[in-house]
C-alpha cells in the first residue's frame, strides 16, 4: 500500500472531489490511514472490500486503514470526508461500518459536531489544531454510542456470507500484492478457490468482475504515482508489476483513454 501524505486530520468535500475527475471516487483505492464519510444529501453506490451497497442523505460510513474501497457519486451528493489520523484509528472500529442515522436528534447531533470541528480546522486562534483533535474524540464517542443503538434492519446481513468473506479476503490480498500484478488466478490459488468461482462471488457482492477490482486498484495507484512524483513512466511500470512500459502505457490507455504521459501532463485537471 502506498504511503499515503495525507495522514493528518482533514475534512473535505466529497462533491468537490468528484468534480475534479470520477476515477478519484469510483476507483479502487486505500488509505494509509482511516476514513469517516458523511453523506448529508443525494445518492449513489459504495464498494468496500468487494461489497456494494446504497447509500443516502444521512448516512455515516467508516472505512479502515487499509481497506479498499470506492463510491459512485451523483451531482445531487453532497457529504464530507474526513481523515482520522492512524495515532487515533484505535478509538475507531477495526471493520467497515455504514450507518443509516434515521433519528433526527442523531443528525443534529452529528452536524453540530461536524461543524465545530470544521471551524477549529480552518481557525488560526492558539491551539485549534489540539481543539479539532479533541473533537475528533468526541465524534468517535458519538460513532460508538450510534452502534450500540443500531437495529438490526439496518445491519446488512451480507457481510455475514461465504461470498462476503471471499471477496473481503480477496481485496486484502489485492491491497497485499497489488504491484507484483499477479492475475486473478493466482490470487484464487492463495485462497484456495478456483479463478470462476471467485470470479461468480465478486459478481455476486459488487456487481463488479474480479480482473475489474483487481486492474481499477492498480491504475488508481498509477495514476496516484503519475500525478504526484515525477517518476519515469517505466519506473512507474516496473513498480507495479508490468513486463514492460509498453505493456503498461497499453493497460493504461485502454482503461482511462489517455497514455500515462498525456494524464501527468493534464495533472490535477486529469478526468480519467
């Protein structure tokens, strides 16, 4: 897994991001460190480990270090993003976690903290970076006390199946080797099932191939690499796996429709 250089508490807006290009939502991808996403209105999908579910206005998803994971966003969606530093991950779940906050003293509750952290980032008054760390802690408590009061209509009983299993495995493994681009079969064989039958349990939880989960993790990391170091495009290749650049500049192309140097080129205003 790629060190990630945002390791800092931070809050950012969701829309924004996805405004700026689909694969930096829709892509496969981990963070060094855990994130918390409030979606406060609209609609769209999310993956986590190999699992696809909805999700709506109100909704409070945790995703650990580590674990892989994207989401389809809609023009109506609006939320935040926040990134828990690792030095606090402990006071956080060690599994993913989607929260429907139907109660409405739960909402206000969990905007009013949203907002005072939010303000203690952006202030410049003496120590508001400790401040917004502190509040953090207060909005784990919150994320605890809403699981104890969790119903169990709202728990996804899929999570709980052998295909659930299998796939949240196989994106651990993904994660693990990623960069030594070994084909599905060979991931298959490390879990002990054959290459159809992971292939039908991907399909299965996240309507996604498992050669698709396995390639949009890989070029989400290429394009991290191209767009953030100045790496040689056959470095690059040689990091994650492929034979060669041209083998490389080829995957690449065939899934974003630009070759490796046309997207460092566009830099952040890459679309791909």
């Amino acid at each position: 897994m790629m060190t990630d250089p945002q390791n800092r508490l931070a809050l950012t807006a969701i829309a924004q991001n996805a405004g700026q290009g689909r694969w930096r939502t829709e892509a496969m991808r981990s963070h060094a460190s855990p994130r918390l996403i409030f979606v406060a209105r609209g609609q769209g999908r999310i993956t986590i480990a190999g699992l696809t579910s909805g999700f709506g206005a109100n909704n409070l998803i945790y995703i650990p270090a580590g674990t892989m994971y994207g989401f389809e966003v809609g023009p109506t969606v609006f939320g935040q993003m926040l990134t828990v530093p690792s030095a606090m991950a402990d006071e956080w779940p060690l599994e993913p976690v989607h929260l429907r906050l139907r109660d409405v003293i739960a909402q206000k509750e969990l905007a009013a903290l949203l907002d005072v952290l939010e303000r203690e980032l952006k202030s410049d008054q003496a120590a508001s970076t400790r401040a917004a760390h502190y509040h953090l802690g207060l909005l784990a408590i919150y994320f605890e006390r809403q699981l104890e009061v969790r119903t169990e209509d709202s728990k996804d009983a899929r999570k709980d199946s052998a295909a659930a299993r299998l796939v949240a495995a196989y994106t651990d493994l993904i994660e693990r080797d990623f960069h030594q681009h070994e084909g599905v079969a060979d991931y298959a064989a490390k879990l002990g099932v054959t290459p159809t039958h992971l292939a039908r349990s991907c399909k299965q939880t996240s309507g996604k191939s498992a050669l698709t989960l396995l390639n949009d993790r890989i070029l989400f990391e290429a394009r991290l690499l191209l767009r953030d170091t100045k790496a040689p495009v056959r470095q690059i290749a040689d990091d994650l796996g492929f034979g060669s650049a041209a083998y490389f500049t080829r995957a690449f192309q065939t899934q974003t429709g630009l070759t490796p140097s046309e997207f460092r080129k566009k830099g952040p205003l890459a679309q791909a």
